[in-house]
C-alpha cells in the first residue's frame, strides 16, 4: 500500500480526515463484532448445544457494511487490484494522462454506481422486506452501497483535483522554465 499523502488544510482537508475516520471506526468495529459473533456462536453450540439464529445472518451483513466501507479507503491508499504494466513502462505526461484517464474512469464508474445503489435502496426501502431472523429492513443492509460508493466517488473526486493540481503546476515550473 502506498503511503497516504499529506492532507490538505482547509475544510477539504477536514472533511477527508473525518471521512477516513468514520471508515475506519466502522471497519474496525464490524471485525471485532463478527469476531464476537462468531466465537459466542461457536461456544454456544459447542459447549451449551445451542446455537443463535441470528448469527450467520448478523455476521453477513456486518461484512457487507465493513466491504463497502472499505472500498474507499482502498481507494485512497490505491489499495484495489490493478495491473500495473502499461503505468509502470509510461514516463512524464504520458503517465498524467494515463493516471488522469484511470482516475476519471474510476470516477464515473464509482457515481454511476452511487446513483444505481441509491435507486435500488429505495426500492428496497419502498418494498418494506424485512430480514429473516433479525427482522431489519432489508433497506438498511444495501444503505451500505450508497455510503461505500458515495464516499469512493469523493475521493476519486479529490485524487482527480489532486491530479490536475499537480498538472497545471508542472505546467507553469515548465513556463517559467521556459522564460
């Protein structure tokens, strides 16, 4: 993983270390009780003959929240799988333009996304389904899509800024330069 950046100041700087924050809260705390879960789960059946109802179902939906959660902190350390080939052989602007094109890609991709699970979420909401042994809204659960998503767009978003930051001020170092 690479290492992460110095974070802007300003409130975008903000916003981006609350938004790293509250991810990794939630990914640490859903291990944890899956963890709980399944060790209580796994004493109680072995140990009492009893098993929870709830267990396998709770603990499934804790890693569908910790999964998308997780897919924007993967995206702000370039942690999804990628093949590295082409940018690895590419130098100077045709690596900015490489970068930039993946960047803008994976931006589209992620709002496109966004939109989708939010349209589902309210179907699903609009539907009123319920989970079998835990009985919460089935809505809740895909909530996590539009969150997980959500939030990957905003730091595709922020990455694509970063990237034409970077450009503009290659840009004018080379016009002076040139000066």
């Amino acid at each position: 993983m690479k290492e992460k950046e110095q974070a802007p100041q300003g409130i975008f700087g903000k916003i981006d270390s609350v938004t790293e924050k509250v991810e990794n809260c939630i990914m640490s705390i859903g291990l944890l009780l899956i963890s709980v879960i399944v060790f209580a789960n796994v004493v109680a059946r072995y140990f009492f003959d009893h098993s929870f109802a709830w267990s396998e179902e709770l603990s499934r939906y804790i890693i569908v929240w910790v999964t998308f959660f997780g897919i924007s902190s993967c995206a702000r350390y370039d942690g999804h799988v990628c093949v590295d080939l082409l940018p690895n052989m590419l130098k100077g602007k045709a690596k900015q333009v490489q970068q930039l094109v993946v960047c803008l890609i994976s931006l589209a991709l992620s709002v496109y996304m966004t939109v989708i699970s939010i349209q589902f979420t309210i179907t699903q909401f609009e539907g009123g389904n319920t989970s079998i042994a835990i009985a919460i809204p089935i809505w809740v659960i895909y909530l996590s899509t539009c969150i997980g998503f959500f939030l990957m767009s905003y730091v595709y978003l922020r990455k694509l800024g970063s990237l034409l930051k970077k450009k503009a001020a290659q840009e004018t170092g080379e016009e002076e330069a040139a000066c």
